[in-house]
C-alpha cells in the first residue's frame, strides 16, 4: 500500500512538473484559461503514455527472465 502512495504521489509530482513546464509556453499563443488547460491535457497524456510504456517494458523484462530460467533448465536436462 506504502509503494503505491509513493507512486501515485510521484507520478502527480511528474505531472505538475509537466503542467508547469508547458503552461508559460502555451501562455504565448493563447489566453490564460486556454494554456492552462491545454497543459493540463497534454500533461495527462504524458503521463499515460509514460504508464504504458513502463508496463510494456516490466512485461518484457518477465519475459526475458522467463526465457532465461528455461535455458538454465535446458540446460541441465542436456
């Protein structure tokens, strides 16, 4: 439960940090209200893709120390 506060608090940590970090620059071409909530949009899409691409990876990384557990196995039936 402890690991996963610290997760989500980081992950809406990464998300200010986005929101704030794109907010001034929006700023430039558009209205307050507007920037705002364009970084706001954007940011939650960073912030989904950046999930997905962790999970993917975890998956893979299973998979390959499946893969090598098989080999081991292979290995000494030889």
């Amino acid at each position: 439960m402890a690991q996963k506060m610290i997760y989500f608090s980081f992950m809406f940590g990464v998300w200010l940090v986005y929101v704030w970090s794109m907010f001034p620059i929006f700023l430039l071409f558009m209205s307050l209200g507007q920037s705002l909530h364009l970084a706001m949009i954007v940011a939650s899409v960073l912030i989904f893709l950046f999930i997905i691409v962790q999970r993917t990876f975890r998956g893979l990384h299973l998979i390959n120390q499946l893969q090598k557990i098989f080999e081991r196995k292979g290995r000494l039936l030889n």
